[in-house]
C-alpha cells in the first residue's frame, strides 16, 4: 500500500549474496517493477559470501552509495 500512493521513489534490496537472495531479489524486483519505483540492490563494499548483520557501517554506506538497478526500473 505504501508504495501506490507515490510517496516511495526507491526500493533499496538488502538481500543475501547468495542464489537464494539473488531469488529473493529478482522476484521482489519483478513484483515492485510495475508499481513504478526504482529498484536496486546493495552493491560494492559488501564482500561476496558475508552476511549483511556483520557488515561494518562504512562498508554499509559504500554499498549504498554504489548500488546498482535492479533488472529494467
């Protein structure tokens, strides 16, 4: 409901970087898609394999700085 009143422009995906987040991800990126937001996922600055309660603070925020979009939004 949140996001069809238009007061959401970005979805930011924090999922594991594994095949089940990469499932995970490509499914809610299909269903928000459509909604009209921008979808994209944590990037750069999380290392391949760690899980994302044990991620430091900067390499948080430089993984929401490099995030890249997620599929055609």
């Amino acid at each position: 409901e949140r996001l069809r009143d238009n007061t959401v422009s970005e979805v930011v995906l924090a999922t594991d970087p594994d095949v089940e987040g990469d499932a995970t991800a490509l499914y809610l990126a299909r269903l928000l898609g459509p909604l009209g937001v921008t979808v994209s996922r944590l990037a750069h600055g999380i290392s391949v394999g760690t899980e994302i309660e044990y991620a430091d603070a900067a390499s948080l925020a430089h993984a929401l700085q490099n995030r890249r979009l997620f599929g055609n939004a």
